[in-house]
C-alpha cells in the first residue's frame, strides 16, 4: 500500500458538482450524498470507478435514479468500485457514519459539544464515498439537519443559502460554495456555539462578514484571533494585492483536534490553542503562535485554495509557499532580527535532525505509506526556507510578481510543484535548472568555510557535501545562495555584503584591497538552509557578537562562542576527563553585550540564551544527553556566577510597570527578565525563590505568571509546591492553561519523572482522548525532559511505548507522531539507543495502525 510519485495517473473519471445532505441524528449521521459524474477525456483507465470511503456503513448506491444491485459494484474496507459506469452520469450514494465514537479526530467527529470535521488530507474518505484525492475538484451544496436545540449553529462552506424549521424540533439549512474544490477542502459543523462579529471591507469594496465560534463562555478569548485575521487580510492586499473572495470568511475553534488548524473554504476548523489568547491565560509566545496561525490559515484562501495540489506529493505546493508567506508577514509585525532568529532555530532544532535521521525525506517525497506522517517540519520549513532562496535570487519585488503570475496561471487547478517552478522561471528570468534539487534530495548539505589571507587579499573557499539519507546514498551538488560580508577590525563593515552562488563541489571568490584581514559574516540571514562549518576564532566571533549587522549573525556568534564550550565540555565529559571552562574571552563578549546592549531587547534576550540541548546534540555523531545536561548546566552557571549582579540589575530595570500588552516593547522586557531570572536560579542566588514566587502572586499575565513557574520548576522549595497547587486551583476550567501545568511537571527534572508523568496520565485533569493534553504531558515529557525519557533504566522509553500502543488504536495520527520521538535512535550513544531501540521493537511486535507502522519500520530500518 505504499504509494509512488512516479505512478500518478489523472482522475478516471471527473466529477462537476457534489450535493451532500448530512442527516445528524444522536446515535448516527447520514450521509446522502449526489454526484454529476463525468469520464475525464486524458484517461485511458476503464472497467471500473474507485471512490475511497472506509468506517462507514452503505446503504444504496444508484446510478441515474437506479437502485445498482450487488454486480454491478464491489465493496471493499477502503472503497467502493463501480463496475462499467456510463460516460456521464449521476451517482447517489447514501451511507451511515458514527461521528459519536469517532476517536481518530478525522473526517466527521465530536469535540466536545461540537461535531466538527477534518478532511486533509483524507478524511473526506470517512464521511462518504468519494474519489478522496485533491484533482477531483467539484462545486458543494451541503444541507445539514439536525436537533435545534442541541446544535442551534450549523456551518458548511460558502454560503447559506437556505434556513428553516422542521418537524420534531429540528432545522436545517443550506450552504452552497461558488468555489470549484477539492474535498479536503470541504467542512462541516454543527453545535451550540458562542459567536464573536467583525468586519473587514476589502480594497475593492468587499464586505466581508468575520465569524469566529467556540464554546459558550470563551468568547472574551477570541479578540487577539480576529484582530489578527484583519491584520492578514490588510496584509495580503497589501503585500501581493490578494483580496479575500467570498462574503463570509468563518473560523470555528475546537478543543480536541490533531493539528493547528485547517484551511477549509470560507470555513477553518481550528484547535483552540491557536485562537485562545488574553493576557491572564496566554503567554507572549501564545500570542504569537495565535497571529501566526491565524494568518496561515488566511494566507491559504490563494496559496492552497485557489490554487491547489494535483497530488499529495506536492504538498510543500502550498505548505511551503504558505508558511514562506506567514513568516514574512510575521517579520512584517515588528522585530525583523528576532522572529527570523526564531526560523533559523525551528531549522537547525528540528527540521535538521529529521533530515539526519531515519526519516528525512526530499520536500517533495517520492513515496509514503500514509499521507499524514508527512506533514513534516520538512515539507513546511524546509519547504518555506526553498521558497526563501527563491525571493532572495529574484528580489523581493521579482519575487511577488512571479507569485501573482503563478496565481494567475493556475487559478482553479490543481497543480504541482514543477508547475510552480516553471511559472517562477517564466515570471523573474531565473534559471532554476539545477536549484530544483531542494526539492528532490533530502538532506541537510554541510557547507564549509576556508579562508586565506596574502597580501591583501582574501581568498574565500567554499565547499558543499551532503550527508546519505534513507534510500538516497550519492546526492549532486545543490544551488546554494550564501551571502557573505566582511567586517574590519574594528568591526566596521569593510564592503558591502554580497551573495555568492555555490553550485559546484567547491569553488573561490577572492577579494582585495585590505590592510588588515577581514572577519568574515556568512550565511546572513540564513539564505540557505545548510550547516556552516566554519572555525572561526574566538576574537572573529566576539567581534561579530558585537558589531555585525545582521541580527542573525550576531546571534549566531554568540551561539558558535558558547557551542566551542559545550562542546568540549561534553566530549571531555563523556571521556570523564575535568569539565572545559569557558575561555575569558566569552566572559568578556558577554560583558561587551552588557554594556552595550542592542536595541531590541528580545534580541539581547536570544543572544544571552544558552543552545538548546538540540541544538548542542546535533554538533554529535552520537548524542550523549546526560553529557549535555551536565554542560550545558555548568556553562551556565559560569555564566550565572560571574554576572550574578548585572543579572540582579538586569531583573529590576526590566520588572512590570504597566498593564500587560503584546508587543515586541514589552514582550522583550519581559524575556530579559525572565532570563535573568533563570540565570540567577541556575546558581541557586539568594532570595530567588522567593522573587519568583512574588512575581507569580502580583503578576497580571501568563507571560510572568509561567517565567515564575519555570524559574522554580527544578527547585526543591515549598514555594515551588504553593505556587503549582494554586496554579492547578485558579486555572482548573481552562483545559489550555492546564496544560502549561501538565507539561510543566512532565519537563520537571527529577529522577522520579517516569513515575510521576505515569501518575499524572491517571490524573482526572488529563483526558487521553485530547491531543493537546497528549502533546503536553507525553511530548513535554519526552521532548522537554530528555534525562528522564533517555533514564538508564529505559523505563522513560517504556512510559512512551506504552502510551503509543494505547493510542494507536484510537488516535493512529497522533500516536504515528509520538513514535517519530523513538526512531532516531541511532543518532544515541548506545546507552540511550537500545532503550529506544527495544521500544521500537515492541512496538513493532503489536498491531500497529499504518500510520504508526510506516514510522516504526522506518526507526528499524525495515521500510523498503
Ligand atoms: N493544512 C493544514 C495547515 O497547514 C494542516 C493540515 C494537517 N493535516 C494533517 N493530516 N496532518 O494549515
Ligand atoms: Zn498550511
């Protein structure tokens, strides 16, 4: 059952319009749904027509008016074949599903005193019997009927065209969407649900009515989600002239679903977590996330809507273009330096480790089992730093213009990644020839860095090399866009930065003209998503540290400084040889950072953060995460010690004055607070526990509320216990705050984490049918606590092999992405990797869903 890019075969048959009509009952919903059917002209395929459709019951199935009898089509698990059909025809099938008991989050199902439903990129297959791929592109009428006191809202795409009462105490009502698209498009809701209204009038005149629903009573959560929805509507008009096209535009926000959000037609399905903000609930960086997705989400209506996919493989189609997109608009809202910092850090984190592991796979992938293990951080940041290179190499101007060409062009189709390339080629002049291959090679390329001075000038070397990855041994070379500048010794800029294209194995540029040899700034920006090995001197790096104008070096020398440390440090460790100090030359880039901070707070926030213990792993062959603990723990207690009181001032200048606001002002203020906070806990300063535990009692947000918990998570302190037990009381009916409790005590690092996490799974606080309490206690336990989930014992990978199996059969997609944490094991130093090793493999001696198969075959590198 795996499925190959290279077998493509257009649609046997087409299909021009669907009707549905959802019957909602309270044991059952029935599904009667009608189809104008269509051969498609470029088929060659005949016999039989295949409409996918599993978990369902079928009732009748006819064709023109005519009941078929049992010959004439076959019934299988997955699908239904109708024998010979005729050139043109329509199909009414009616069929029976259970939205009730509907645990995998997929198609039609309840979440809460919701029914809502998920169709990408299968899930239209579980509500009725339809060719569920995304090049059958049709026009929707859907009718919904059910209880009107139970679920008074009823919401389909485009819209209502029709409303009233029926007998029994039940409506209906009619939605029509004048848009021709794909059926994971297609959404549904039906509840009873508190509404917040806006407005938006496009640049044309549009008057678009603004909607977002949730459950009763969460109503005063919702403003930051709509103020954000019209700040990416202006955005995109202004941006790329894309006005939204229908008179509505709709969210609805639901506490159990298995992802962010969805970008249905006229109608996204979202996770609360992504609409939910207000000060007292919602931490800075939920305030980001919430604007973030929103505008994804919107950003979607062209890049993925308007235009979509022909297949699944091309998925980065719109995924890429799309998060691109939202991270331009996000460095449009304020902080350029530090929101792309925070991109650079999500690829070097998370997307680099799955492209070094047995998972990687190209941004375009060849093959897949299940379609939903591969909505990857590949696919998205990878796929959105591949369009990035294409913007850099065409301009930013270029680059916009080619997008709307590419809109233009393909309006109303489903197209595919080549396609796009083409229109970008035809559109900014470039030659893509060989830059196609970001799409086609997994893998992170390693690009080297070598200089040489002589007699003024320098001569710069760069060489590129990518490692193998599963299934593909011998890579080519990559089209890759480095821009460099060079910096004197005072850190002055001694010229203008430039890009310098390597599409060869290794190539040199020289420059002339200096006295004195330049420091050299590479990848500014991260104009390309590789890694830069590059041995850069201590003094270079402090200089940069301090001078470089691209926020995204600056940090980066911090980061390389304090890595050359922990590095050391960890290898000496793992060879029991005495810890490595940091040299005093850190000390004093630090002390320079200091006295002379940069303007953007966050930013002198990122640049005093430590690399994550991610970030440090991924320097290794083999990770030794106990190694990397203990340095990481130590170097910053150096640090801690050394600038106990600059910490102390640095924690009263940047206290709360006012009242809580968003905004990069006072969200920076708060991160160099916080930071300073954690510092002086590393080192156990004197009073700590209790400043942490007054910022909590007098804090007026999450923001302050959560640094306070973080600061005395690890501590053995009653404060500790006092400020937990009263967040646990204040919070206990806001299921999304609770989980900041969850996954604050899953992260608590204590030798006993294993055995309290287990406890808290049989907590009546945890609910093991919601994939944000999952994702808080499993995934802050085994992603944010590495010592306890790699504890010598294996018990850390047990807990989690445990729990998948459990999941697996309600959940398969959020159990396939807990697996996704055991595959990596070979990149493990042995100790930690036969724990994970040995979960893999009970894993894989139980039933597994597809979903969780494909990853565990591909951690024991069975898959072939
Ligand atoms: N298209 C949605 C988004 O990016 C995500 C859908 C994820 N689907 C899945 N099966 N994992 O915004
Ligand atoms: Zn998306």
């Amino acid at each position: 059952q795996r499925k190959y890019r290279a077998d493509y075969a257009v649609p046997a048959y087409l299909v021009d319009t669907v009707d549905l009509d959802f019957d909602i009952r309270d044991d059952h919903t029935t599904v009667r749904a009608v189809y104008a059917v269509r051969r498609n002209p470029e088929s060659t395929a005949t016999q039989q027509w295949q409409l996918d459709g599993r978990e369902m019951r079928l009732v009748s199935v006819a064709i023109d008016d005519r009941e078929l009898a049992e010959n004439e089509y076959e019934l299988r698990d997955d699908a239904l074949l109708i024998n010979n059909p005729p050139e043109q025809f329509t199909l009414t099938i009616e069929n029976s599903i259970d939205p009730e008991h509907n645990l995998s989050l997929e198609g039609f199902y309840r979440s809460g005193d919701i029914l809502c439903s998920q169709c990408e990129a299968n899930g239209f297959s579980r509500i009725t019997y339809f060719p569920d791929r995304p090049d059958v592109m049709a026009r929707y009428t859907t009718r919904i009927s059910a209880d009107a006191k139970r679920y008074p809202v009823l919401l389909a795409n485009g819209n209502c065209v029709d409303s009233g009462a029926l007998d029994g105490g039940r409506h209906y009502a009619v939605f029509e969407d004048p848009f021709d698209k794909p059926c994971y498009l297609f959404a549904i809701v039906a509840g009873d649900l508190g509404m917040i209204r806006d407005s938006y009038t496009t640049g044309s005149g549009r008057n678009v009515d603004l909607r977002l629903y949730t459950e009763h009573g969460n109503e005063d959560q919702c403003d930051h989600a709509m103020a954000s929805l019209k700040q990416a509507m202006a955005w995109d008009e202004d941006t790329y002239g894309l006005e939204y096209d229908l008179d509505s535009y709709v969210t609805v926000a639901v506490g159990s679903f298995n992802m962010g959000a969805m970008e249905n037609k006229g109608l996204n399905v979202f996770n609360t977590a992504c609409i939910f903000a207000r000060a007292d609930t919602a931490t800075d960086a939920d305030f980001a996330l919430v604007r973030d997705v929103v505008a994804h989400e919107y950003f979607h209506n062209y890049t993925g809507n308007r235009v979509t996919c022909r297949d699944w493989f091309q998925l980065s189609l719109k995924e890429g273009l799309t998060v691109y997109r939202e991270h331009q608009f996000a460095i449009d809202q304020g902080s350029p330096g530090v929101t792309r910092i925070r991109q650079v850090r999500t690829m070097r984190e998370i997307q680099f480790p799955e492209d070094g592991g047995p998972r990687a796979h190209p941004v375009r992938p060849e093959s897949y089992v299940e379609m939903n293990n591969f909505y990857t951080i590949t696919v998205y940041e990878k796929g959105a730093e591949v369009i990035h290179m294409i913007a850099q190499m065409a301009g930013r101007d270029a680059f916009i213009e080619a997008v709307c060409h590419y809109l233009d062009k393909h309006d109303g189709q489903a197209v595919t990644i080549e396609d796009f390339a083409v229109a970008m080629e035809e559109s900014t002049g470039l030659d893509l020839g060989q830059f196609r291959r970001w799409y086609a090679q997994a893998g992170t390329p390693r690009v080297r860095v070598a200089t040489s001075f002589d007699d003024g000038q320098l001569a710069l070397t760069l060489s590129q090399h990518t490692p193998a990855t599963p299934g593909q041994s011998d890579k080519v070379d990559f089209d890759i866009p480095v821009e460099i500048a060079l910096f004197d010794g005072e850190g002055q800029p001694a010229r203008e930065p430039e890009v310098l294209r390597l599409t060869e194995t290794q190539q040199t540029w020289t420059f002339d003209g200096f006295s004195t040899e330049p420091t050299v700034s590479a990848l500014r920006g991260f104009t390309a998503p590789v890694r830069l090995e590059y041995e850069q001197s201590d003094a270079a790096l402090a200089r940069l540290m301090a001078h470089d104008s691209d926020p995204v070096c600056r940090w980066d020398a911090a980061q390389a400084l304090y890595l050359k440390t922990l590095v050391a440090d960890v290898a000496a460790r793992r060879e029991s040889a005495a810890p490595v100090e940091a040299p005093g030359l850190l000390f004093d880039a630090i002390a320079t950072l200091l006295d002379d901070p940069p303007q953007d707070r966050e930013l002198l926030a990122e640049m005093l953060t430590l690399p994550s213990e991610a970030m440090i792993g991924e320097q290794f062959d083999a990770i030794d995460v106990f190694a990397i603990d203990a340095a990481r723990t130590a170097l910053k207690q150096a640090i801690a010690h050394r600038f106990a009181a600059r910490f102390e001032s640095l924690a009263d200048d940047h206290a709360a004055r006012d009242a809580y606001a968003f905004n990069v002002e006072e969200a920076g203020r708060r991160r160099v607070f916080a930071l300073a906070l954690d510092y002086l806990a590393a080192i156990d300063a004197p009073g700590i526990a209790a400043r942490a535990a007054s910022l909590y009692d007098a804090a007026d947000n999450m923001t302050d509320r959560m640094a306070a918990l973080e600061t005395l998570r690890d501590m053995d302190d009653p404060e500790r216990d006092r400020v937990l037990d009263d967040f646990a009381q204040v919070w206990a009916d806001y299921p999304l705050v609770m989980d900041k409790w969850l996954r604050l005590q899953a992260m608590t690092r204590r030798d006993d984490s294993v055995e309290r996490v287990r406890t808290l799974l049989a907590d009546e606080r945890f609910d093991f049918t919601n994939p944000n309490r999952i994702r808080a206690l499993l995934g802050g336990f085994a992603r944010g606590n590495r010592p306890g989930f790699h504890r010598a014992d294996g018990a850390g990978h047990a807990l989690v092999a445990d729990e998948i199996l459990r999941l697996d059969a309600l959940n398969p997609q959020l159990a396939a992405a807990l697996a996704g944490i055991l595959a990596p094991w070979r990149r493990h130093v042995a100790s930690q990797a036969d724990g994970m090793y040995a979960a893999l493999e009970r894993l894989s001696a139980a039933e597994l869903s597809d979903n969780t198969r494909e990853i565990v075959d591909a951690g024991l590198e069975r898959s072939g």
